[in-house]
C-alpha cells in the first residue's frame, strides 16, 4: 500500500469498575453509568463520555453523560487508552471470518 489509509476515528469502550459507577439523571430518568467509550481526537487528545442503563432496568435510550473529572477517571481512561493501543500495535492477521464478510 503506498498511501496511508485514512483513519476517521479510534474509539474504545472501557467497563466502569463497580467502585467507580455512579448514578446520573436524564430526562427525569436515572442511569446507572457502566461504561465510558474513549475517542481520540484528531489531535491526539482523548474525549470519553459515560453511558449506562436505566436503574429502573431496561434498556433506556442511548444516552451519554460527561464523565466526572478526578483523578481516578482521568487513570482509568488513560490506562484504558495505553491498554488499547498495545492490543492494536500487536493485532495479528486478519481472520477468515471476517475477511468472508467483507
């Protein structure tokens, strides 16, 4: 290949460890957040937003909450960040199923 593909977006989705949740409300729902989907930016900066389910159960609309900012949310998404790009710079081939479905 000798144009470098154009890459769009790099996303990742990170559980919230249960000692982290917490509860938020939308709309007059209340969500229980589970977990934070990380994009990076074109820059190379990262922006994450939380998503959850209702606590009343279900599976609620698709909605997002910022993520709070202390110190324990910004480790766990730059962990999860630096955790991601080791997996991806190691991906191996890829596979016949997927390659099939292409």
């Amino acid at each position: 290949m000798t144009d470098a593909p154009d890459i769009t977006a790099l996303a990742i989705n990170v559980s919230i460890p249960e000692h982290l949740q917490w509860t938020d409300e939308r709309r007059g729902e209340a969500f229980r957040l589970l977990t934070i989907t990380v994009r990076m930016l074109p820059d190379g900066t990262l922006a994450a937003k939380a998503y959850g389910r209702p606590v009343t159960g279900g599976r609620g609309g698709y909605v997002s909450f910022r993520v709070p900012e202390r110190p324990e949310f910004r480790e766990l998404i730059e962990s999860a960040a630096t955790r991601a790009g080791a997996l991806w710079s190691a991906h191996g081939e890829l596979g016949h199923a997927a390659a099939a479905d292409t």
